[in-house]
C-alpha cells in the first residue's frame, strides 16, 4: 500500500509539471512521443506471449501463423474504421476500457465471478476514459468528429461520464462489503482518480491519454509480462524483453508513418494516430486476456 501511495504521489507531481510548465502543441509532442515508445512497446511482445501460451520453444517455434493472424486483426480493424467508423469508434472504447480495468484489477479480483469482473473491469475504464474526453471536450469532438460525426458525443458525454462513476462507486463500495481488506485500497484508488482529474483538467487530451496510457497502464502490463514470459523482473530480463519487442515496435511505427505519408493531411493526424491506436489494441487486448489469466493460476 505504501508503494501504491508514493507511486500515485510521484505520478502526479510528474504530471503537475508537464500539465503546467508547457504549452499545448509541446503536450501534445510529448504525448505522442510517451504513446509511440513505451506506449506501443507494451504492445510488441504479444508474438511471444503468444508463443509462451501455446508452451512451445521459442526456437522451435514458428511465428509466421501468429504473426498472419495478428497483422490480419490489425489490418480489418482499420477497414473497419472506414467502412464502419462509428461501430469502430465504441467496440474500441468498450475494449479499451475493459483492458484498463483488466490490468488494474486482475490481480486483485481473480476470485470473483467472471461475469462481475467484466462489468467491474469496463465500468473502470469507462470511467478513465470518459473523464478524460469530459475534461477535454472540444478536443475530444475534434478528433471524433474527424472519424465519424455520428458518434453521439456531443449529446451524451456528460451522461454516460456521470452513469459510468455512479457505477464505479457502486462497485467500490461493493467490494468493501465482499472483503474488508479493500477498505483500506478504495481510499487509495480514489485518490489516483482524484489526481488523474487534475492531469486531466490542465493538460491536453494528448497528454492525459498518454500520461494514463503509459505510467498507468503500459508500465504494470510490462511489468506483469516480465513475469509471465520469464518468471521474474530483472535488468537482464527487461533488456531480453526491449529486444524482442524491438523489431515489431519498429514496424508498427513505419506502419503509422506509411498512413500518414498516403493520406498526406496534417489536420487528420490525430484521428489517424487514434484509428492507428485502435487497430494494434484489437488483437493485444485477447492476448493479454489469456496471459492474466494464466497468469494468475500461478505464484510469483
């Protein structure tokens, strides 16, 4: 808990800097830059997760199969977000905020009904995301309205912001009651939300996503992927994960640069980058699921 409470505190300060000092173009290039580094890495090793799944060898083992398969969920995840950007839009939402809450939660909630963790799950992320979208409204319709204007934004964010931490509350005061132990965490997370509002509030949209993204997401997966893929965290371990994850990371950035270099429309490139986002999270997301999963049969 103490560790919780200093991480919380360091983020926040991190962030109060950030959010204050620079200007709103310099957040949105220092948003960018955390989303495409350690924010697209946590997503490159999911080959090898893969790999470590089916138990086979890394070295007798073909990737190519898995490799087709991914690129191929990659690839109709951006035609779906152009034949069908609204349907896009909220599957990546609703997947989205279920992996937020999945990484935050799973740990803690393993013994509680599937059905329950999916709601938990997805009424955290929704409530993340949510606010961050309330807090930077005009941005927020911005950039939706680049992807399709029929999103329903505009009449229902206030609503479904308000809905989704009424639930959240709910849900919290529902684990007090299930195990007293999470008396003394609830606190804590509520605190967590109370800065993120605040990061949320007096930065951009870019930086809050990014600053959620990666020092609140992306991080913890990389650091529950250590331990799934070799067993524990260490330097040598993380230096072996970087590399591994290199070549993927490397070809999902000239991906993103091949988009934006045949659409040639600077005014777009933040829809872009978000389609672009959505696209590589689709196939990460079943991944990680399996992973936690079997993650959390074991003892570390």
């Amino acid at each position: 808990m103490r560790f919780y409470l200093e991480y919380i505190i360091s983020c926040f300060l991190i962030g109060l800097v950030f959010s204050l000092i620079f200007e709103f173009n310099l957040q949105s290039i220092i948003g960018v830059c955390l989303i495409l580094s350690i924010g697209l890495i946590h997503g490159a090793n999911d080959i090898a997760i893969i790999r470590k799944l089916k138990n086979k060898k890394s070295k007798d083992s073909n990737p190519t199969r898995s490799i087709l398969i991914y690129s191929g969920i990659v690839f109709s995840t951006l035609v779906l977000f152009i034949v069908l950007p609204q349907l896009a839009l909220w599957l990546f939402i609703l997947i989205s905020a279920y992996h937020f809450g999945e990484q935050h939660w799973s740990v803690t909630l393993k013994m509680l009904n599937n059905k329950l963790k999916i709601v938990f799950y997805t009424t955290y992320g929704l409530s993340i995301l949510f606010l961050l979208l309330f807090l930077n409204v005009s941005f927020a319709k911005e950039i939706i309205h680049q992807i399709t204007p029929n999103a329903y934004f505009d009449q229902y964010l206030t609503e479904i912001t308000k809905i989704s931490f009424i639930l959240l509350l709910a849900g919290f005061a529902s684990l007090i009651l299930y195990k007293k132990e999470f008396a003394q965490r609830i606190p804590l997370e509520l605190l967590q939300i109370a800065s993120l509002f605040l990061i949320f509030k007096w930065g951009n949209l870019i930086f809050g996503f990014a600053f959620y993204f990666v020092l609140w997401h992306s991080l913890f997966s990389i650091k529950d992927q250590l331990k799934f893929l070799y067993g524990k965290i260490t330097g040598k371990n993380l230096m072996h994960y970087f590399k591994q994850s290199a070549i993927y990371w490397l070809i999902s950035l000239v991906g993103l640069g091949v988009l934006v270099y045949l659409l040639n429309d600077k005014d777009y490139f933040y829809s872009l980058l978000f389609a672009f986002i959505a696209a590589v999270t689709f196939p990460h997301v079943f991944v990680i699921n399996k992973m936690m999963k079997k993650l959390n049969k074991k003892k570390y």
